[in-house]
C-alpha cells in the first residue's frame, strides 16, 4: 500500500470545475448546521437554551434551506 495522494486529490482537483467548490462548501455548511441543531437539541434536552439573537428555528431553516437546494 502505498502513502500517496491520488493525482486528482487536493485543491487542484476541487478547482478543477467551478461547480465542485460550491458542493463542498455547501457540503461544510451542512455539516456545521447539523452539528450545530444536534448541539440546540441536546441542550434542550438538558432544560438549557443557546443564548443568540436570532431563534435556532429560523437559522436551521434557512441552513437546511441552502443547503439542500
């Protein structure tokens, strides 16, 4: 077995085609505000709120909604 990368890995590779930068990124967002909901209903699991501005409802719903679409 052999240490290497594969010669498409990298930044060269996800630069390649201007779509594949957005699907990874939305793909990081998806993961951040899957985290992020996962971390909302586990506090209020516990009977804690996050403090913010804004309620985790709307921000889930607008994280899900650019991400998924």
């Amino acid at each position: 077995m052999s240490n290497r990368k594969p010669d498409g890995a990298g930044l060269r590779w996800i630069s390649a085609a201007p779509h594949r930068l957005f699907f990874f990124l939305a793909s990081l967002l998806l993961l951040l505000a899957s985290a992020w909901w996962a971390m909302v209903l586990v506090l209020r699991l516990f009977g804690t709120a996050m403090l913010g501005a804004i309620a985790p409802t709307l921000v889930h719903a607008t994280a899900m909604l650019y991400t998924f679409l």
